[in-house]
C-alpha cells in the first residue's frame, strides 16, 4: 500500500459524500420513508466510517428520537454488532455526561437503528442482519443483551428503491462501479480518471467531482490499495490454511503409515509366537 497515499487520505468516499447535511437528509429520508426537508435538524457525530445521526426536536429528542448509525464496508464484518454496541456506549457517554445517571428519574435516551451499506465483491443478499447473540459462546433463547444490524447490499443491481429515492447513493455505486469494472483492464490510476470523466459527463456527482477532483483521485487509490490489501492478506490466510492442512494430512498420514507398520511387526510377532507354541506342544508329545 501508498504509504503517503494512506497517511493523508484516511478518510472515505462515502463520508466525504454524506458529510454534505442535504445528501445525509436524503439517505435519512430514503432508509425510513420520512419526507424532512430542513436538513438543519440534523445532528451529526462522524467516527471512523461512521454517521450517527438524529432529527434535532426538543419534545420529540427527549420522548421519541432515534440515533441511526450508518456505514459502508467492502468487506463482510460479523463483529459489526459488537462494534455498534461500542459506538451507541460512547454516544449515549456524550448524551448523558451531564445527568445524574444515579437518580431515581430514568434519563431518556435515542432509540438507535443500525446500517451497514455492503458494497465489497463478495456475493451476499440483498438484505440481511447481524445479531450480537450469535456471538455469545452459551446461546439463550431470549438474550439480556442483543444488538441487531441491518444489512444492505448496494452493489448495482440490489437495492433498486433505495436508489430511487436517494440519488447521491445511486451515484455513488456507479461510480464505484466503473472504478471497479475499468481497474480490470487499465491501471487504478487510469480507472479513477476515466470514471471521473464520464460521470461528469454523465451528471453523476457531477458537481462534488468539480470541486474535490484531485481529493477524490487520491482518495480512490488509497481506497482500493486497501481493498486489494485486504485480497492479498485474505488470499495469504486461505494459503497459510491450505498448508496448515495438508501438513495435518501429511502428519496423519505418516501417523497412520506408523500404526499400520506396529500393527504388522505386532502381527508378525504374534504369529511367532504361535509356531513357538505349536511346536513345543508337539515336542511334549
């Protein structure tokens, strides 16, 4: 990986989009089939791919609000739940460092509702979830603690309302996409540039191209360095298991060769040891 490229541009193309509080709304509107339009209310705390967001209302903040979390990933993660039991603990930290959390009135607090945008290349339903119980080591029927995360794939070809109601994460799959199909036969640098000209062309995120051109660029090729990274480390645990496993069979094998030759000297043994006794019975005769 671009060692330079990773320092500087740790941030992500998803974040970078819905950093923007009218494309954040419309995705807000889209996952819950709410129609607010003063993305104003918005209250929005970003932590690593994360957006945690709420609708700001005095009454409804303390009585009925929700925290959605929202994240892209590339690759399949089933610690998400654990991590999103993570993320909800410091929130809710921030959210209550003033109360007096040992009262007797019970503080109220956000309702939270977990989403993972899948978009990596391995195949996966269209929709999904993750549940923190699956990780308990006893399993109960009725946990004290779950945490449930919703997952959605967005690669092209799933999620088709989800891309009709929310633009920006239509066009952010399709420039995705082309990255992904034109990196196949061109370098990752003449991919990015291609993508980038035809989406302009094309008015997919024409205007967010315009200003943050040269960001976007840098910001693919740490990317997908990345992702090919995460291919290469994957691809060298599933050789480092392959080996594992046939220095298993070998160590069988030969274990077994060992027993069989112990079995045949025992054998061999025993068969000496019955002429011996044939013929000494013959001899007493």
């Amino acid at each position: 990986m671009n060692g330079n490229v990773a320092k500087d541009y740790k941030d992500r193309l998803f974040r970078m989009i819905f950093n923007d509080r009218e494309k954040l709304l419309e995705l807000y509107n889209a996952m819950n089939g709410s129609d607010y339009k003063d993305a104003s209310e918005l209250q929005v705390v970003t932590l690593e791919n994360a957006i945690y967001l709420s609708m700001k209302n005095d009454v409804a903040y303390v009585l009925h609000d929700e925290l959605f979390l929202y994240e892209q990933q590339s690759t399949k993660n089933a610690n998400m739940p654990l991590r999103c039991l993570f993320y909800a603990s410091d929130t809710y930290s921030v959210l209550v460092k003033d109360k007096n959390i040992y009262g007797t009135k019970m503080l109220p607090l956000p309702a939270p509702t977990f989403v993972v945008f899948y978009n990596g290349k391995q195949k996966m339903d269209e929709e999904g979830e993750l549940r923190l119980s699956d990780a308990f080591v006893k399993k109960q029927e009725n946990p004290n603690l779950e945490v449930i995360v919703k997952v959605k794939n967005i690669n092209m070809g799933n999620s088709q309302e989800l891309f009709e109601k929310c633009r920006p994460m239509r066009d952010y799959m399709i420039f995705v996409d082309k990255v992904r199909r034109y990196s196949q036969e061109q370098t990752l640098e003449d991919a990015v540039e291609q993508t980038i000209r035809e989406c302009m062309e094309e008015d997919v995120m024409a205007d967010f191209l315009k200003r943050n051109r040269a960001e976007v660029v840098k910001m693919c090729l740490y990317e997908y360095d990345e992702e090919k990274q995460r291919e290469f480390d994957r691809e060298e645990g599933r050789e480092e298991e392959r080996q594992n496993t046939l220095r298993e069979k070998a160590r069988a094998d030969e274990e077994k060769a060992r027993a069989d030759e112990e079995k045949l000297r025992a054998d061999e043994a025993f068969r000496k040891i019955a002429m011996l006794e044939k013929q000494l019975a013959e001899l007493k005769e």
